[in-house]
C-alpha cells in the first residue's frame, strides 16, 4: 500500500506523531510533504514530487497540526492541488477552544458541560465536503451521526518504559499536570495534596524529564488522568502504556474499544467519585494490580500506534 501525507511542520502534534509511527509500523510506503512527527527524511518530497506521487497512491492522508510561531499547519492548498478527494483522508487532532481560560466565569460551566468549551467552527467544513473520510480526535456523539469517525489518540512507542519494575511498586499515587485548568485537574491535585497529608506517598511533581515521569508511572499503584485540551489527552496512553491503574475522567466524546470501569481502568465523573474511589483501590492495592495490568492488555490489543492505523483502513474500507 502507498499513502501520500501532508504532514504539519515540524511542529510536534500526538495524534500526527501517532499516525506517521502507525503507517511505518504496518508496513505501508509513506511519503510525505513535511518534516516533523517521525517521519524519516527519506520519505520527504517536494510539492510537485508529491502530487504526482499521490496520483499512484492508494490514499492521500491530509493530517491535522497546530500552527505554531512560523510553523503552519496542514497545508491545505496542497491538499486541494494534489485533487485527489475520493481518496483523501482528513485526520482531525485538533481541540477545544480554550476560550474558558480566559473567561474564568465560565470554568465552572465548562466543567459540567464540557461542550461548552468546543470552538467555532467545530468541524472544519471545508475538509468535511472536499474529503472523502474525515476522523476527528473530539469526536461527540451528534459528530459521528454526520459521518465523521472517532480517532483517538494511542500510545506510541516512546510512552513505553524501558525501566523493568523488579520489586514491589513504592509509590501509592502518581498525579502530575503541567498545567491544571482544564478538566478536573486542580481537584485531582487537591485531592492527591490531601491524601498525601494523611500519610500516603503520593507523587505531584511536575516538569520531570520523560525517562523519571515513566518511573514514576510504572512505580505507582494509582496515576491519575484528567481532560486537558480535549477529553482526550497523552497522559492516559502512558499511563496505561507502564501497567498502572489508571484513573480517568470519564470521555463525553466516542471512545472505540473503550475500557471496562473495575476490569482495565477506574472511571470518575466528578471530584466527590474520584476521592472515594480513590480510598477504595487505596484499601484494595491487589486490584490496583490487576487493573494495571489488564489495562495494558487491552491498550496492546487495541490502543497503540500500529492499531490506530489498522483502525483506520478498517474503517474506509468497511
């Protein structure tokens, strides 16, 4: 199979960096317009070298990214001069609107509706009507009845520790946020603070370099993930990807192949939910255990990189 890829900029995106892996992963023969989110140098063309490579391609992948200082995005006006849309698949990383941040009245809103935060416009309609699949990280349930197809970020190899746990774990809880205005952030952290006080090793460090914040991860009984830009955030794929129990804030958004609450993952909608259950794995570590490591079972069979890909052909070719 060959795929053609306009690919962002340099600029660093999960869900890009996740798809490029998963392509090489499956074997395909990729091409690209872009540096940036592994892909290899070799497989850089220029505009005109891509077009015309796209023209033999089996699909022209057009992969969202942020635009960052001088690093655009997806280039969009190549996507349309390659004009190939019957076999163009738009992936959709992008995120909620952080006007909420900036509007502090309405944080607590966002909170209990977190659709509030979804900016306008939510769907890139351009892209909607040119492509011919479209996959959408923040995909809600109103998003999928217009045919749009949930994608969600996976682990990728870089997730994975290389540090063997040859004891016992040490630690009660992990929880680390750069930043902790999204979601329910600032109430885990409260939360975790106050545990903490009453005797538990329970971790809060921030700005750890990556190898030390997979330690820690892998170290703990009980990590805890909480919405960030999107329901969908990094922290839960490592998490899972160094057999911790992971405690999510429950998604709003379509979750394919979700987790089962008490089998693979522990589930919480709200900071009262979170503390109890919390206090219950606590009490029950043999469980936290288990969660760990059924919860990195479920993330091999159907969460990482080479699966997303794998989800994807599956889905335009259903």
């Amino acid at each position: 199979m060959k795929i053609a890829a306009v690919t962002p900029y340099k600029k660093s995106d999960y869900l890009a960096e996740t798809i490029i892996e998963g392509l090489y992963q499956n074997g395909i023969e990729l091409k690209c317009s872009c540096p940036g989110n592994g892909v290899s140098e070799n497989d850089i063309l220029s505009s005109d070298e891509l077009i015309e490579y796209a023209k033999t391609a089996d699909y022209v992948f057009a992969i969202w990214g942020k635009k960052k200082g001088i690093y655009p995005g997806v280039d969009y006006n190549l996507v349309k001069k390659i004009n190939q849309p019957q076999k163009t698949v738009y992936i959709d990383g992008s995120e909620w609107n952080c006007h909420a941040q900036t509007y502090p009245n309405q944080v607590a809103m966002a909170k209990q509706n977190p659709q509030l935060r979804k900016g306008t416009p939510w769907i890139n309609e351009d892209m909607y009507s040119y492509c011919n699949y479209y996959f959408k990280r923040e995909c809600y349930p109103e998003d999928k009845k217009q045919g749009i197809i949930p994608l969600l970020f996976g682990a990728v190899d870089k997730n994975f520790s290389e540090y063997e746990l040859l004891e016992d774990k040490t630690i009660d809880i992990f929880c680390s946020f750069g930043q902790v205005n999204d979601g329910l952030r600032l109430e885990a952290t409260q939360i975790c603070q106050k545990l903490k006080n009453e005797g538990y090793n329970v971790v809060t460090e921030s700005n750890l370099d990556y190898e030390t914040f997979k330690k820690y991860i892998i170290s703990s009984y009980i990590s805890i993930d909480a919405w960030g830009g999107g329901d969908c955030c990094a922290r839960l794929w490592e998490i899972l990807a160094n057999k911790s129990c992971a405690f999510m804030q429950e998604y709003n958004i379509e979750f394919p192949n979700n987790f089962t609450d008490g089998e693979n993952i522990v589930k919480y909608n709200t900071k009262e939910e979170l503390e109890n259950k919390l206090r219950y794995y606590l009490n029950n570590k043999d469980k936290c255990l288990k969660i760990g490591e059924e919860g990195y079972k479920h993330l091999i069979n159907y969460h990482t990189s080479k699966k997303r890909v794998e989800y994807i052909l599956n889905k335009i070719n259903e």
